[in-house]
C-alpha cells in the first residue's frame, strides 16, 4: 500500500541499515545513498507516502533534495532527520521543501516511528482531499457541463474543448499539473445558463450582437465567479474563471511560466485556451490560429504560443452520418430535432451527445419509441 511506503535518505550506509533494521517490520521501506538516488526512486518506485532525508549530503544537500520532492511529488509528506544544528539550513529546509516535521540525530526507534505514523496518516488524509477533490467534484461539475449542454450545446462543448486545451498547454509546458486549472476551464462557460435563450441561438450561428447583448455576454464570467466562490476550496478556481476574458498582467512576471503564481497562470492559461477556441471555431487552422493571437496579443509569453502550436485544434469540420439510438457516440452533434413516435420534441437540434443524454434517449426509445434514424456530425 502506497500509504505505508516510505523513502529514507542518507549519505552514510550506517544509518540506512540501522533505520532498515528499526522500520523493516513496520513500514514499506526503500533507502537511497543520495539526493539523486532518491529522485531516480521516486520517478521509477513512486509514489511514496513520506519522504525522510538527511541534510548535508554531498552532491544535493536536502534543502535542494526536499524543493524538488515538493515540485514532482506535491502530495507526498516530507520530513528531515539530521544531526546538523545550523538553523538557516533548518530554515531553508522548512520555506523551500515545506517540511512536515524536523527530526534531529540521535532519534529514537520510538521516537522515529511515532514520528512516520504522523507523517503516514497526513498523507492518507492529504490522499483523501485529493481524491474529493479531483474525482468528487470533477464527477458534479461534468453533470452540470452535461445539464449546460441542455440549455446551450455550443457552451457545453466549448468547455469541453476548453479543458482539452488547457490540459493540452500544460502537457505541452511541462507544467506540474494543478487540478484548479483544468476545472477552471471546465466550468469557465457555466455563467452561460444566465444568458436569454435568443442570446445563446446568435452565439451559436456566429452572428453579431447587438451592444446591449454583447455587454451581457461579457457578464457571464462573473456569473460562473460568484457561483464557484461559495464553494469551500474552490476559491482559486473562481478567480480564474472570473478572470477569463482579461489578459492577465505580465508587467511583474517571473520568465518562466512555471515560477507564476497559481490563480495568474490559471487565468494566462485559460485567456489563451479561450482566444485560441474563438479563432479555430471560426475557421482558421491551427497554425492560422497561433499567428492571429500572436498578432492581436503580441505580448502573450512565446513559451506559451509555442505550446497553443502543438494542440489538435478541434475545428468545425465535420460530416453527417444517420445512426441509430444505438449507434450513439459521445461527442457527435445532432443535425435534426429528436422526436418521438408521436412527434414529441425531446432534444434540440445542435445538442452534443453525451453520456447521460445517450442513457436518457436509450431509455426513451424503449418506452414510447423514437423516430430513427437520427442525422448527426461527427468531426472528422
């Protein structure tokens, strides 16, 4: 089990093998000589619910050793076990590899593995928060994307390619993957549902508006802000979706995306995602697409023009296909209005299929029946 599994480092063998004699029978235990040995354990063993390591160690020393733990393993728990006194290092150690408890030489086997049971159990609470977080509440807000779709299929998929995209940007960056950026883009759209019914038809057939109904438009990020801001440990993500249609300010930024705070790069990631989606839905080709942005947003970082470059832009091309109910795939978009035998509308000509809306005509079609075949896009 990944909650018992736990990473010793040191650079004397003595100590390894007298910690492996005192915890062999209680935990999981692996042992590294070196910072280096233990990073090359953590990419190809990991994951591991605690990290202990030594300070002054040849080579890396523990603060920078703990900072990288932090960077490629966020949720695995680090503590230090050192016989060295020296307070700035012990500092160091806390700001930079957030340390979750401090340990100095001699340490009993008591003492140690009171310690390492501390550590465990935060790491299987963390592990639980983590889960809650991206499973639970990715599960709710898919259903609202899905109950969107109802009311407006082209704000339902265009979150969908919002997240696409984001998550394509990060991969692309090398980012450390941050769940509030991916669900931000999620339910960046959900303010739509605020929108009249007329609104959301011109939107969908790329007709002007007027200024009235653009000024409206504009609104619906903050509509979607306040909605999320209510919800415990969704704050971030609020702000990113507030945020979405404004070029973040690049005049104090790190030069390197991945030294950006958060909520900042959040918004820079999702603006781009958004202004990108706007030019390929209206036509241009990918490569089109990145130069248009790059023109009317030249400030935007290069690093980040470079990533939009390797997305697959998800265009409006598409061909037309008759299926059956059955023959329902997620992702196709519906040509005709579906009706029932007795010519009840029940879905919206220009909704995307999704799962739910699948179970829910599948279950239709074996009651009263409907009237098949159904004419839909599939992008090509």
């Amino acid at each position: 089990m990944t909650t018992k599994r736990v990473l010793f480092v040191d650079d004397e063998p003595q100590v390894l093998e007298g910690i492996a004699r005192a915890l062999r029978k209680q935990v999981d235990l692996t042992t590294a000589g070196s910072g280096a040995e233990a990073l090359r354990q953590l990419a190809e063993c990991g994951p591991f619910a605690l990290v202990v390591s030594d300070m002054r160690m040849p080579g890396m020393g523990g603060v920078q050793f703990l900072a990288k733990v932090r960077e490629i393993a966020p949720h695995t728990i680090r503590m230090v076990l050192s016989g060295q006194a020296d307070l700035a290092s012990t500092i160091a150690a806390v700001n930079e590899g957030h340390i979750y408890r401090f340990l100095s030489k001699p340490c009993g086997s008591a003492q140690l593995l009171a310690a390492i049971e501390d550590g465990m159990e935060q790491y299987r609470l963390r592990t639980l928060e983590k889960v809650l977080l991206e499973q639970t509440l990715s599960g709710s807000f898919k259903m609202l994307i899905e109950i969107l779709g109802m009311v407006s299929p082209t704000a339902s998929s265009r979150a969908i390619r919002l997240r696409d995209y984001t998550t394509g940007l990060v991969k692309a960056l090398g980012l450390p993957p941050r769940w509030q950026w991916s669900l931000a883009a999620f339910v960046s759209q959900l303010g739509c549902v605020s929108l009249p019914a007329e609104m959301l038809a011109k939107l969908a057939a790329d007709q002007t508006l007027t200024d009235e109904e653009a000024h409206l438009y504009l609104s619906h990020p903050k509509v979607a802000g306040r909605l999320l801001a209510g919800i415990p440990r969704l704050e971030d993500v609020a702000a990113i979706v507030t945020a979405q249609m404004e070029m973040p300010d690049l005049k104090d930024a790190p030069p390197a995306l991945r030294d950006w705070k958060l909520r900042n790069l959040g918004q820079l990631l999702l603006y781009a995602s958004l202004e990108f989606d706007r030019r390929v839905t209206r036509g241009l080709g990918r490569d089109a697409a990145v130069a248009a942005l790059q023109g009317s947003a030249p400030r935007l970082p290069q690093e980040l023009l470079k990533a939009l470059e390797t997305l697959e832009a998800i265009g409006p091309e598409h061909v037309l296909r008759q299926v059956t109910v059955s023959g329902l795939c997620q992702g196709m978009m519906l040509e005709d209005d579906v009706v029932s035998l007795k010519g009840i509308r029940l879905v919206s000509s220009g909704t995307e299929v999704t799962g739910t809306l699948i179970v829910r005509l599948q279950t239709i079609a074996a009651g009263v029946g409907i009237k098949e075949p159904l004419r839909v896009r599939v992008r090509t």
